[in-house]
C-alpha cells in the first residue's frame, strides 16, 4: 500500500515519541502546578503609610539615586488589588517606574468589613483620596503631585480633580477609564433599573459580595476560563506560559466586595442616569464636571478591551478642560494594556516619556 502523497511515513516513529514525551511532561508539570503555590506577587519593597479601614497607602522604596520632583499616586480601582501593577521583577509596573527615577506611591484598597457598608462615593473623593494626597505631600517634601489612575480608578481620580482643581495634582493619567456608562452595555443590561432592584440588594446584604462582581465579569466573556484552562493544559509544559497563567489568574479571581453604600451610587448615578457623561455628577453636594480638570491629562485605551470598551472610553478627553491632553490606544485587553510582555514595550514607555518631563 502506497503512503498518502505528502505523509513521511520514515517520520511518524520520531513524532509518536515526541507526542508521548509530551505527555509525559505534561503530566510530570500537571503534578507540580497543584503541589505549588506560583510566583510571589507584589515584591516590590514598600512601606505602610497610612491604613485605615479598607483603605493602605504605600510608598515604594526608590531604585534610582536621582528622583524626579513631582511624586506619583496610582489610585487602584476598588473591585481589584494593587499587585497588578507589581507582578514579578521584570514585570512590574511599579518596579519600572521606581528604575525610571519616580517616587511611587499607591493607594490600595482591601475588603470593606461588614460595618464599612456604608461607606459612600464621598468617603472615597473627598476623604480617602485627599487624605492620601496629603500625605504624599508631607512625606515627599513637594506640593505637586501627580495621580495614575486604573480602570474605575480613574473614575474616582476624575472625579478628585474635577472637584479639588485649584488643588495639587499637577499630571492625571487615566488608564481605560469609563466616563459614558451606556457604552458598557453588559453591566448597563446587568443593572437595568426594570429587572435590578439595588435597594433592596444594598439593604440586604450590605457589602456587595465579590463573587456577584466576579461573576459579572465572566459574563462579558462567558468561556474565557474554560479556554484559558485548556490553554494551561496546552502548555503546562511551558514553565514561562504557566508562570504568566498564574500570576493573572490569580488576580483575575482575587476580586473585592464593594461597600453597600458606594456601589448604591455607582449604580444609580453612574450606570442607571450616566451623570459623569451627562454633566450632572455631585459628590456630597459638590459637582463634579469634567471640565475643571486644566492639568495635563493623558489617557491610555486598550484597542481590544472587552470590560471598557472604547466607546465608554472616548469622549473623556474632549471633555476635559485642559489644553495639554492626550489619548493614545495601543494594542491589547484591560489588564495587558497595563500589565504583562506587552505593556513592558507599549504602555510603560510611553507614559515614561510623557510624565518625565512634566515631572521636573
């Protein structure tokens, strides 16, 4: 019996055995990944500032002997930790930044306790977010400061500076900030007034659990984690594919409650009545409008991003007041943007050559 015509019938035995040494490693590395416990995330050394309640400010220690003047405060988005931005040496954000001559500084956020269910949208822009600028300010020396803020983030970081814009924020990044809230069209079906009663979920449980946020998340990309764990498998021969799996997906699952309170407002002011877009956002009786903001403002958009589409992203620029401003979309999803080989060579650059020289 003659052989197909293009099947090398000499080179099957060589690719039997290159499958079932495959498989042998796969099942050698299956059993390594459950009996190990992954990269140590986070390491950058810090110290504690200032922690109270669900709120830590932490200052990175420098990695440069000449620091530029103006300090920077990354503000996290309150449903995720802060250790996206501090992977592993080589891919942090965090670590680039501190080698690039930059004071860092970051306010994180932990798990409100049951008795923090009533913290609003105030406790976090007109306390939270000034204590901590205050205190940047007396522990570097400078008055300026100058505030990164990362997905909702960037919204609480909006919000800041519209309100306090005769203050000392001198730069704003934003990276995929939201301000047109119809735009996220799965939450906004999610949310709907008709069918998502938020009092009484409020009223009920208190804090928001996170596995409701969690769950809304998969929702946007309901078989990305039975694909992923394919993909693991995949690769689990790979020590750098599955050193990278572990370190996202541990974050992608290590989301935060939300404070009953707080997500009322997000909820009713922002998802159901879209008044950061529609310029009729307060925070505790004072208004929040964009265009307040005069400071330098680059915002960083993801070409691929599936949790703040470009959409609910791109009229944040035109609304703001300042004539120095900036967007850039570059290639990538709502964490590789900022996180990850990709950002190493697109995002990290870019706000290192924008920032250095309003920094001085």
């Amino acid at each position: 019996m003659n052989a197909p015509a293009g099947l090398d019938l000499a080179a099957i035995p060589e690719r039997i055995q290159a499958e079932v040494q495959r498989a042998i490693m796969r099942s050698i590395k299956g059993v390594e990944y459950f009996s190990t416990s992954g990269p140590t995330l986070g390491s950058t050394p810090k110290d504690v500032l200032l922690s109270r309640g669900t709120m830590n400010l932490l200052h990175y220690r420098p990695m440069s002997d000449e620091i530029y003047r103006v300090p920077v405060l990354i503000v996290m988005a309150t449903t995720n930790r802060g250790y996206i931005l501090d992977l592993v040496p080589g891919q942090s954000f965090i670590e680039f930044l501190l080698k690039r001559g930059y004071d860092v500084y970051m306010l994180d956020w932990t798990a409100p306790r049951p008795e923090e269910k009533s913290l609003r949208m105030e406790d976090y822009v007109l306390d939270f977010i000034p204590d901590c600028v205050r205190r940047v300010q007396a522990d570097s020396g400078e008055q300026d400061v100058s505030v990164i803020g990362y997905c909702f983030g960037g919204v609480l970081s909006l919000l800041y500076g519209s309100i306090f814009s005769d203050g000392p924020m001198k730069n704003l990044i934003c990276f995929t900030t939201p301000i047109d809230f119809r735009e996220m069209k799965l939450f906004a079906n999610f949310s709907d007034r008709r069918y998502f009663d938020v009092d009484r979920l409020v009223d009920s449980v208190g804090n928001v659990p996170p596995e409701m946020i969690l769950s809304s998340f998969e929702m946007l990309r309901p078989a990305s984690r039975t694909v992923s764990q394919i993909q693991l498998w995949e690769n689990i021969w790979n020590d750098e594919f599955v050193k990278s799996y572990r370190m996202f997906d541990r974050w992608a699952t290590d989301t935060l409650p939300l404070a009953g309170e707080y997500f009322r407002t997000i909820t009713k002011d922002l998802m159901w009545d879209n008044k950061l877009f529609n310029d009729s956002m307060s925070v505790g009786g004072r208004a929040a409008k964009l265009e307040n903001i005069k400071v330098p403002i680059l915002h960083a958009v993801a070409e691929h991003d599936h949790i703040v589409p470009y959409d609910a992203a791109k009229h944040l620029i035109a609304r703001i007041g300042s004539e120095d401003k900036e967007e850039v979309m570059l290639k990538g999803g709502h964490v590789s943007l900022v996180a990850g080989a990709n950002a190493v060579k697109r995002l990290w650059p870019k706000l290192d050559s924008w920032l250095g020289k309003r920094s001085t």
